[in-house]
C-alpha cells in the first residue's frame, strides 16, 4: 500500500523502499484484511484456457540466445514428460496451478548450460513442491528421461 509496509501473519512488519513492488498469487483472501482487499487487482486465469506451451516458449526466448536451442531440445525430451508427472501426480504440499508448476520448475533452469545440470535443476523445480518420497521417484524418472545418471543411484536426490 501507500506506506509500502508488509505486514507478515506473525505480525512482523517489512519497510520497503519505493522501488520494491509485490505480485502475490492467492486462491483466496479469505484472511486478507479489507485494507488488502481494497487494493487488490484480480487476474484470473482459467487452467484449461491456459498453453503452458505457450508460457514455456516464452521463457525460452528470453533466455541467452546460445542456450536457446539446447534448452529447446531438453524441454522437449523432458520438461513436459515432468510436467505431466507432477501434475498427475497430484501429490503437492501446496495447491497451485499448473502454470505455477511450470513456471517454478523454469525458474530453477536459468543458467543450465548441460544436459546434467538441466536435469538436476528439473528435479529441483518440479520437485520442490512434492513430499521426499514422490520427489525421490520423480528424479529417478527425470534422470532416466533425460539419459543421465544422479551423483548416487541410491539417493537421486
């Protein structure tokens, strides 16, 4: 707001400068103050009318323009195999979107610049929203996907 104060759940409260601006992503306001309310802006973004593909490509295209084209062909062979996976999975700590898991797990891959390095770092994003277990067998699958091998065979992770 005008104050530019954050105030946490515990009642902590953050001062930020003026060049700080907040997007918050929310399935409810349910314990949002009226003060928040009053100045929220509502985007709504139906799943079913959203490309994820759309929202991959993009990404990839403000990537470096040398790692486009590999980070092309690793999404294709993996990303959304992953994608796929978690989403049927349904096993998230967090309910989110499934643009949100897309654009989590993209966000782990900046700066890949190998085929191992891609598949850790899918494993990251993908995985960070699932419990240990289904985190293990995801990067089992990752690694099997993308013809790699993890550090430890025992522990992908």
């Amino acid at each position: 707001d005008d104050n530019r104060l954050l105030t946490m759940p515990n009642g902590e409260r953050i001062q930020f400068g003026p060049n700080v601006n907040f997007i918050f992503e929310t399935h409810s306001l349910k314990f949002a103050s009226p003060a928040t309310v009053s100045r929220m802006g509502m985007v709504f973004l139906d799943q079913e009318s959203s490309d994820l593909k759309c929202i991959v490509n993009s990404w990839v295209r403000r990537q470096p323009e040398e790692a486009q084209l590999k980070l092309s062909g690793w999404i294709d062979d993996c990303f959304y195999k992953a994608l796929d996976w978690v989403i049927q999975d349904g096993s998230g700590v967090v309910e989110t979107t499934h643009a949100g898991v897309a654009t989590g797990a993209l966000s782990h891959l900046v700066g890949v610049t190998c085929k191992a390095e891609f598949a850790c770092a899918a494993v990251r994003g993908f995985g960070s929203n699932l419990p240990l277990e289904r985190r293990t067998e995801l990067a089992r699958c990752i690694y099997e996907w993308v013809n790699e091998a993890p550090a430890d065979h025992r522990q992908p992770l």
